[in-house]
C-alpha cells in the first residue's frame, strides 16, 4: 500500500476527483494549504497598494491505493493538474505499513 499526497492548484480539485474516480478511486481527503516553491509568491494591487503574497493557496490530496493503484493514480493526477505552467505542484508516494477501517475493524488492503 502506498500513501499519494498530491499538492494542486486549487482550481484543478474537480478534474483531478474525476480523473481518479474513472480509474476507480473513490475516496481521498483534501486539505487546503498554503505555500510556494519556485514560484516564491507574487506581488498583489490592493487599493493602491502593493502587497507581497509569499503563500500561495493550494489544495493537498491525500489519498492511500493498493501498490497496482499506483502507476495509474499517479498518471490520473498529473494529466489532470498539469497546467504546464509554474505551480502545478507536487506528488509525494510513501509507503503505508497498515491502515485500519474503524467502523469495521477491517485492515490492511481490504481497509482502503
């Protein structure tokens, strides 16, 4: 099992959801964040004056898939949030050791 952490644009959330879901993921937990990487923020005109935004607003993904899940989560992510413009973000895989369904008791694969 695996752990994808994928950090988007936030505008690309409803295209990255559909991308998985016709692969056949279902769930994932989406946090909102705030960071930059190479873009090191920008500058921003507010009633005449200049403001730097050093944060810019991004959306995290996370989501844990079974290792044959892998390859095709990853390809889904990237074709859905590529904007092919500076800050489409980040994917992050980690191994995942177990995962437990708490309603159920259910673990490892079979919890996902």
């Amino acid at each position: 099992m695996k752990k994808i952490e994928a950090i988007i644009k936030p505008f690309k959330l409803d295209d990255v959801k559909d991308a998985l879901q016709e692969i056949g993921l279902q769930g994932m937990t989406v946090v909102e964040a705030k960071g930059f990487g190479r873009q090191k923020g920008h500058t921003e005109l507010y009633r005449g004056a200049e403001y730097v935004i050093d944060f810019l607003p991004k959306l995290k993904l996370e989501l844990v898939v079974g290792d044959e899940q892998v390859e095709p989560a990853l390809e889904a992510i990237q074709r859905a949030a590529r904007t092919g413009k500076i800050g489409d973000g980040k994917i992050f895989v980690t191994d995942v050791a177990n995962v437990i369904r708490i309603r159920t008791g259910e673990t490892g694969p079979q919890a996902i």
